[in-house]
C-alpha cells in the first residue's frame, strides 16, 4: 500500500511516516511520489495544518487580515490543491482513503474560542470541502478520516499511533448502520478517539 | 431614534430589510455595492432616514469609509445587518483541473472574512448604541452536517458560509458577556429582484415577505440569548 503523507517538517509527521512504514507500508513524500512516477496512491494524508502567530487575536485588538488569508491560503487553498494534483493516482489505488488534519477548537459547535479567527474558520471551510468532496468520491469507493492530532496535550508518537490506528481501521459497525457507521458519516476524532460534532 | 445599518441592501433581502426598519422608524445606513441599481435611491426619495452609503464588503477601506461615515452623521449603532453575500463560482470542479481556488478566496472574503471586519469595525459605534445586536444572513449550504448527500458542489459558496458560521461563533463567545446578542438566519430560496424592481419567477419565497419574517426576528428580544442557533422564516434550527 502506498502513503503520501504531505508534510514532513513536524514531530508529528516524521512519527506518522515512522509508524506506517514499520507496518509495512511505502511511506512517500510530494516529492518522492512527483519524481518516482509512482503508478498509484493508496492513502492521501494531508498533514496541511497552518498556525500563524500575528493569527491570535481578539477582535478588540484589531483584526488581522492578512493573517487570516495566509492561514486560509495555507489550510484551504492548499489542501484542495493538493487533492486535486493526486487524484488520478488515488483514483488508481485500492485504498482510496482521504486524512486530513483539524482541531476540536475547530468545531462550530464546541468551540470556545475567541482568537484565531483564520485558523478556525479555514478550518470550517476545509470541514464543509471535505464534506462535498465526500459526496462527490464515496460512490467511486473513498472514504475519509478528519483527525485532531492533539498538540500540546498528546505526545506526537501517541498522537501517530493514535492516527495510524484510526486510519487503517475500518470504521464500520458489523451490521453496516448508516447512522452510526463512520464509513458512512464524516466525524472529526481526536487523538484519544473522542468525536466531535461540526 | 434607534439605527441600522444594513449591508447588501441594493436588492433582495438587504433592500427588504431597509424597508422594513424605514417603516419601525429606524435610521437606516444603507450599503450599496451595485452601481446599475437604482431602488435604494427611489426609496430614499420618499424616507428621508434611509442613508445610502457606498460599501464593498470585500475591501478592508471601503468597510473602514462606511464607519467613518456613519460615525460622523449618527456616532453610533444600535444594529448591524450583515446581509452581502457573493454566490461564487460554479465550475470549481476536482476533476476539471485547474481549480479556480481564487474562487474559493474571493468568496470567502467577502461572504465569511467580510462580516468579521465589519463587526470589528462597527464595534465601537455599536458600544455606544443601546441594543448591541448583530444579525448574520448565513445559509443552510453552511450546515456542515447537512450537506452529506446534498451534491459536491460547486464548492466556494458553501464554505464560505460553513466559515461565517465559525466567524459568528467566535464573535458570540468573545462578545456575549458584554452585553451584545446576535442573530444567525437561513433566508430559503429568494427570488431576485431585477433592476427595474421586478421580480425572477425562479424561486421559492419573495424577498419582502422573508424580509418582514426577518426583521421581526432581529428585533425581537428573545429569552435565550446564550444560545447561539441559525434558524430559518420557520424559526427551525438548522444544526451547524
């Protein structure tokens, strides 16, 4: 099985290429995967997850633009670019399993944040990209896994466990319950397996 | 007097919404966006409270002119209608490579990066005004949860809403406690209003009919004000 994790600059992102290849997988970078020619992808991991300091205001303290388009090029933009360029080796795959990386302070319902305003609500854009993505992918077989990584609070080798575990486990329930099958239903888990609500 | 001040007003919805504060004896700030429109400036003919004001919601000094403006005739606000919308693309598609991702830009900033620094410019007109009520147009393409099964796309207008809903939320924790109450609405399937005041035959509701269901609302004080909710001219919650 093929794995393109697309960022390779985090704690994060070198234990999750650690952990997939120890279990056998051929762990790729972008560009590993544009110079080799690789015929096919099996999973897209897209560790896309930009935070930018001068993004950490309150909206007393002036609102800060151009932050918020650098945070929103990098997590949006970016990630559907992204998508786009390895879709035609994805849809080659047999895995044809889609990850990308959020936050809970990302969720609309949960969240109690009053800064970062850019990183929130790219966060949001890219939850209801992914969304449409879904409906327009799940018929051709794809399925997807938005995963909170935990920083801060989880250590990044738990946090790769944790994601290596939630993304090649079949989420399905035996009986195949579309109300409660994750196969079925986009869910946003964190790395100790809570979901959150959008 | 109490005032409002009510963006995308040339037509539709916005323009419902000045009729409607116009006849409660509301000073209305008017943004107008749309220079082939001309209904805001009939209107303004027969009320002399309706001020028209110039306002791009996707140009950080065209938003930074309309507070100076408003600040100088009327050094406060008790309402902000956030209404301006833009659609955005349709042909942004994954497997029609290139994305027009500027698409997606261009409809964020004005639909969800808009309303932010309008609330942020507004704020302190706002702590002068005696309601300290924020009023969002969103829309049911925003439910993240809903939109499983409903299409795959075009992709731009849906998450820019799925953004101002977050926006909203933010803005509802960090400003509640002070006093400001906010209200998110779904308007449904208007028809447009044409230039010469006519109406397209296309859709489901007319602009002045959700406009009347909307200001009522706005206007209402209600009993949970803590509760950050989107609800529909049916008072239905849509979930996020």
């Amino acid at each position: 099985m093929n794995v393109l994790i697309t960022g390779n600059l985090t704690e994060f992102e070198n234990n999750l290429a650690e952990v997939f290849t120890r279990e056998g997988y051929k762990v790729f970078t972008q560009d590993e995967a544009r110079e080799l020619g690789i015929p096919r992808l099996d999973y897209l991991i897209d560790t896309t997850d930009n935070r930018d300091e001068a993004d950490r205001f309150t909206l007393d303290e002036g609102f800060g633009g151009e932050a918020v388009e650098r945070v929103f090029r990098g997590n949006v933009l970016r990630s559907m670019a992204l998508l786009e360029t390895f879709l035609p080796l994805l849809d080659k795959g047999e895995g044809k399993r889609l990850v990308y990386l959020s936050s809970a302070e990302a969720s609309i319902n949960a969240t109690r944040a009053v800064k970062s305003f850019g990183y929130n609500m790219s966060k949001a854009a890219l939850h209801q990209f992914i969304q449409l993505t879904r409906n327009k992918l799940a018929p051709k077989g794809y399925t997807f896994r938005v995963f909170d990584p935990m920083a801060g609070e989880v250590t990044p080798q738990a946090a790769a466990e944790s994601a290596y575990n939630y993304i090649t486990r079949r989420r399905g329930t035996e009986n195949h319950d579309p109300l409660r099958d994750d196969e079925e239903n986009m869910v946003m888990r964190d790395a100790m397996g809570r979901q959150y609500a959008w | 007097m109490r005032s409002v001040l009510i963006t995308g007003a040339d037509r539709g919805l916005g323009l419902s919404l000045c009729k409607e504060y116009l006849g409660r004896g509301f000073t209305v700030f008017a943004g107008k966006y749309m220079e082939d429109y001309t209904l805001l400036e009939d209107l303004g003919e027969k009320d002399q409270n309706l001020c028209v004001i110039w306002l791009d919601m996707g140009c950080e000094k065209s938003i930074k002119n309309a507070v100076s403006a408003v600040t100088e005739i009327a050094g406060r606000l008790d309402m902000l209608i956030s209404n301006a919308a833009l659609m955005g693309k349709f042909d942004c598609d994954l497997y029609a490579p290139p994305m027009d991702l500027e698409a997606v830009w261009d409809t964020f900033r004005v639909n969800a990066l808009g309303p932010m620094r309008l609330a942020e410019g507004f704020l302190p007109l706002m702590e002068r005004g005696g309601d300290k009520r924020l009023c969002f147009v969103s829309s049911e393409v925003g439910c993240i949860a809903l939109m499983k099964h409903r299409g795959d796309g075009p992709y731009p207008y849906p998450m820019s809403k799925a953004a101002l809903n977050m926006g909203v939320r933010m803005l509802h924790n960090h400003l509640y406690e002070r006093g400001y109450t906010f209200r998110l609405f779904h308007p449904g399937w208007m028809k447009r209003r044409m230039a010469d005041g006519s109406l397209s035959e296309t859709a489901r509701f007319d602009p002045d009919d959700i406009g009347r269901i909307a200001a009522r609302y706005f206007d209402k004080n209600l009993g949970d004000e803590h509760r950050l909710v989107m609800v529909d001219y049916s008072r239905y919650e849509w979930p996020f």
